[in-house]
C-alpha cells in the first residue's frame, strides 16, 4: 500500500488518484491532463478569435452594402458601383469564411 503525498490517506495499488484529496500518484500523468488542457483551451481560443473576426467582417460587409445602396440610388458614377460590388463580394467572402469555420 502507498500513501498520498498531500493527505497522508492509504492509496490502493495501482490507482492514479487519492481517493480522499484526488491528488495525482503518477506526476507524468498529471503533465499529460495538463499539456491536454491546455492544448484544447488554446484550440477553443483560436476558434473563437476567428469566429469573433467573421462577424465583424460579415457587419462591415452588411454595412458598406447598405451604404453602396443608399449612394447609388442618388449618384448613378462608376465609383458607386464599384463600390457596390465590392461591398457585395465583401459580404460573400465573408458569408465563405464563416461557413468554412
């Protein structure tokens, strides 16, 4: 029989954890919970960054759309559908981006 290192309790052979404290027996196996974590906390960070990115893309996109719309129906230029178009492919790159996320 061992004991626990932290609570002092009688730790059956074999175990990986104390039953009373849930303190770890095997400190390589608490490296490996540890590096796990915190591999899927960074994954879920970088999702979330890129997720968070997308949204704002695809509101700027809406935005300049709508503003593309209120010009051209007042100035009939070059520039207002270049700018129309734009604001249309804006908004399809993004619409891409967050389905490809």
């Amino acid at each position: 029989m061992k004991y626990c290192a932290k609570c002092g309790n009688e730790i059956e052979d074999g175990s990986l954890f104390c039953t009373n404290c849930g303190h770890s027996t095997n400190s390589s196996c608490l490296k490996t919970v540890l590096l796990v974590v915190t591999a899927i906390s960074t994954l879920l960070n970088v999702i979330m960054f890129h997720i968070s990115l997308a949204i704002i893309q695809t509101i700027f996109a809406i935005a300049s759309t709508i503003i593309s719309v209120l010009v051209l129906r007042k100035d009939k230029r070059t520039l207002s559908y270049i700018c129309f178009f734009l604001g249309i492919a804006n908004l399809l790159c993004s619409i891409l981006w967050i389905t490809y996320i």
